[in-house]
C-alpha cells in the first residue's frame, strides 16, 4: 500500500460528486494556497471535525551541529505549524485496529 496522493483525492471526490478532474483539481489547490496564506499571517485555521493549523512559536534553544558535535550552536525562536486534530479525528484513529495500519504501511507481522 502506499500513501493517498493529491491526486488519489482529486479522484474520489470527483466521482463522489459526479465533477470534473480539472475542477477538483481547481478546489484542492485553491484551498490549499489560502490555508498556506492565512498561516503566512500568522493566523490559525479550525476545522470544524478535522482539527485546527496553528502557528506556534518554537523556543530559542541550543542545538549540536552534527559535524561538530563538540561545538554548540544557537537556534533562534521561529514560527511553526502544528495540528491538532479534533476529538472526532483522534477518535476515528484511535479506534483503528492496528493490523489495518500495519497492512497499509507495509509492516510484515511475525504472524503474516
């Protein structure tokens, strides 16, 4: 099994819908750059079911450079995404069987 592409989504919503390709297409892109707008701001997006996209702040911290690991190195704050999804989303995933994840990752099981 592999991940849900773009375009896998495209796809189903087309049928679903009985809508044009191009015109899924269309909607998923322009979602897509307004959420990444509205971030850009600085603004947080709640969607209602799914979850929310919020900026954060990431404290100021001091890293080691992998290739100097006896050398520290100063990071500075800077601004992030984080999801967290709704109750109903974590619900619908944690109520997953495990077997399910595992067959759709790939992971071969001692059983299997």
């Amino acid at each position: 099994m592999s991940n849900v592409t773009r375009r896998d989504l495209v796809i189903e919503i087309s049928d679903r819908r009985g809508r044009k390709h191009a015109e899924v297409e269309e909607l998923i892109e322009d979602f897509i750059e307004l959420v990444a707008a509205k971030l850009g701001e600085g603004r947080d997006i709640s969607l209602r079911g799914f979850g929310t996209l919020e900026v954060r702040i990431a404290k100021a911290k001091i890293g080691r450079n992998p290739k100097y690991p006896g050398s520290d190195v100063q990071i500075p704050e800077r601004c992030m995404v984080r999801f967290k999804p709704s109750r109903e989303l974590k619900n619908k995933v944690t109520s997953l069987p495990v077997e399910v994840v595992k067959a759709n990752k790939g992971v071969v099981t001692q059983d299997g």
